[in-house]
C-alpha cells in the first residue's frame, strides 16, 4: 500500500515539475506572472536558469519513480533527496516571502515522499525478517 501511494505522490510531482518545466522553457512571461514577477531583460537569465534547475528536478524525480516502479534498492536514496529538498523549498519560500500555498505544496509533497519512502522501507524489513 505505501509503495502505491509513493508512486502515486512520485507521479503527480512529475505531472506538477513537468508543467513549471515546460512553463519556464516554453511560456516564461506567463509562468513568471504566476508568481508575481514581470518578465523582462532583467529576469530572462533568471527564467533561464530556473527552467534548466526544474529539468534537473524533473529527471531525478524521474529516475526516483522508475526505481520505486522496478523495485530497485536504490530507490529510497533518490526519494528521500526529492522529499527533504521539497521540504527545504517550501519552508525556505514561506520563510522568505511569507507565501502558505508553497509551503502547503511543497513541503507537504516532500514529507509525503519521505513518510512513504520510510514506511516502504520498514514493511520491507519486516517481510525480510519473517
């Protein structure tokens, strides 16, 4: 059951990191309107940066999905990386610029990860025990 959910968590983070990613490469003065800042010279190196960062975040939660889906050990190196770093990005922009909806969003996506991850983990040395 906790596998489930972590691929069901692990899918709509793609589905969500997808959408930011190809919002920042192929719509960034809409996507940078989402968050209140308007796009410009000053912020296409910004927008630049941001798309390449979210790409690098979309491929590892990527890689995570296909080794929870296989069943690989390493799975929860890669879940664990995404759900404390979505935990850090929703505390970090609540903390900064006061803003509850990343917060929610974020760090409750990372924690979910982490939670099920652990809980995948635990199940799995109980079988292994018995």
């Amino acid at each position: 059951m906790a596998r489930t959910l972590l691929l069901v968590v692990l899918f709509i983070a793609l589905l969500l990191e997808l959408a930011l990613t190809g919002g920042f490469f192929f719509a960034p003065a809409l996507t940078l309107a989402q968050f209140g800042v308007k796009y410009g010279p000053d912020t296409i190196f910004l927008t630049y940066v941001l798309g390449w960062l979210l790409l690098l975040v979309l491929l590892m939660a990527m890689v995570a999905f296909g080794q929870v889906w296989q069943r690989r050990r390493g799975y929860a190196t890669w879940c664990y990386l995404l759900g404390v770093w979505w935990i850090g990005i929703g505390i970090g922009i609540y903390y900064v610029f006061g803003k509850p909806d990343n917060l929610l969003l974020d760090s409750v996506k990372g924690l979910l990860i982490v939670i099920l991850t652990w809980r995948c983990q635990a199940s799995r040395i109980m079988m292994r025990r018995y």
